[in-house]
C-alpha cells in the first residue's frame, strides 16, 4: 500500500465550476505537489482530463513525474467504450496499474446491465496490458449491484475504486460498503467526514475533515481490508467547505491535505 493524493484532494484549487481560482492547479503541479509532501503517487481524475492535454503537456507531466519519481495513476469518467479505451492507452504511457472509472457523466447514466455489457466487452484489452479497471463507488448504485456487476464481469482485471464516503448518497455507510466491497477492492480513496445536525434541528449534513479529524474509522478500515488480502494504494480525497473566498478555501483545502498526510503516515509508511 503507497499514500498519495489526487486530483480531488486539490478540487478547488483545481476549479469548481463557478469558482475558479485565478491561477488553476496543473497535472504538473499536482504531481510537484506530491514530491513536496514526501509522497510517490498521485491519482489524476476527471476534473484534469488527460485526453484533453494537449502532446506537450503529457510530455511535461510525464517528464515531471520520471524526473521526480512520482507514480501517476489514470482516471476518468464515463464508460463509452471507445473513452475507456483512449484512457487504456494513457494508463498505458504512465504506467498506472489502474484506470479508475466513474460510470456516469452528466448525459449518460447506464444501467447495470449496459455497465457489465460494456466492461466484458473492454476487459480483455485490460487484460492484456496489464491494468485492472476500477470501478468507483459513486451515489446511484448500491455496494451490492456494484458487487454483482464485477462478478458478473467475471475478471481479475476489474475492481472497485473504494471512497468512504460515496455511497451515503445510496443510503449506505462505510461498514456496509467495505463489508462489501472490501474484496474487490483494487484501489482506495481516503475521504474523512463527520454528520452534523443542521442549525434548525431538521436534518443532517455530510462534511469533510481533514484525515483523522472525523468520524471515519482509519485504523478499522486498513486492518478489514488487510483481513480480506486486499493491499491497494491510497488515495487522500478532500470535501473541503468553501471558505467567504476563494482563496481562503485553497488555504484551508492545502492545509487539510498537510493535516492529513501527517495523519495517514502513522498507518501508511509506503
């Protein structure tokens, strides 16, 4: 298991659409990052999509990441065949181990049934160059169809990508989720959050925390997927609150993210 951050640790410096910081964070940066924390790894995801950089900017991230000996891991969104394809061959050049994959886009919300279709028939290139296909536990799908999906896929090139704290959105916690998911877990994203009663007593809120500063059970969630022989990569994810400014949540979200590796460190030495 190898700590590392990603492109959703840094979402706002990165840019959320309608609040966009005057100079945004880079691949290049993100992996500067990294090397700057101590960390090997980082994990870039949809919101820098790498099929849309242009032939020197790959060169650049891939020269940085060489230079400072910093894995990069490949992710994406959406699972037209022909996308998850054109993200193979970029896990490819970067040699990432995984292609992290969020089923759905804005426009297309597959079934079960379309997402296994779609795997089996994609699978066998993965398997062929050696990458296992990561499926992410978003907020539509419960652990069990996501489950039933990488069985029905029925290889050892397809996964899960396990985040703590999606799958609240289906109704479902972490002790569910890693239950699970746990043994098909082939990557893992570490996201802290605590629930709050709202101001007016009428509901609950889901926030984030920096690492160990929540309600999530670190040295728990580890030692359960030790206990199911799984060793994947982890991967600091950050739900940072927006800040009166933009600038004042870069400096929080940077401040999280240290807080959090110094966390992690104590459980995850590489």
């Amino acid at each position: 298991m190898q700590l590392g951050i990603g492109s959703y640790t840094y979402t706002w410096s990165i840019g959320v659409p309608g609040s966009l910081p005057s100079k945004r964070m880079t691949a290049v940066d993100l992996v500067q990052r990294a090397h700057a924390l101590g960390l090997r790894r980082v994990q870039i995801a949809d919101n820098i999509p790498l099929d849309e950089l242009s032939a020197e900017e790959l060169d650049a991230l891939e020269t940085t990441a060489n230079r400072l000996e910093v894995a990069v891991e490949v992710g994406t969104r959406g699972i037209a065949p022909s996308h998850l394809l054109t993200y193979l061959n970029l896990a490819k050049r970067f040699r990432s181990n995984v292609l992290r994959v969020v089923v759905d886009t804005n426009t297309h919300h597959p079934s079960p049934e379309d997402v296994t279709d779609v795997f089996r028939a994609v699978v066998p290139e993965f398997e062929k160059s050696g990458v296992i296909l990561a499926m992410e536990n978003h907020d539509r799908f419960s652990a069990a169809g996501i489950a039933r999906i990488i069985e029905n896929v029925g290889s050892a090139h397809c996964g899960v990508c396990l985040d703590t704290v999606n799958s609240f959105g289906a109704l479902e916690g972490p002790a569910q989720v890693v239950a699970t998911l746990g043994p098909l877990c082939v990557n893992l994203h570490v996201k802290e959050f605590t629930i709050v009663r709202a101001s007016h007593s009428m509901g609950f809120t889901v926030e984030g925390r920096p690492a160990g500063q929540g309600m999530l059970d670190v040295p728990w969630l580890l030692g359960e997927l030790r206990k199911m022989g799984r060793d994947p990569n982890a991967i600091i994810e950050l739900w940072t609150p927006p800040s009166a400014t933009i600038e004042q949540t870069i400096a929080m979200e940077d401040d999280w993210t240290e807080q959090s590796v110094k966390y992690l460190r104590g459980f995850i030495a590489d």
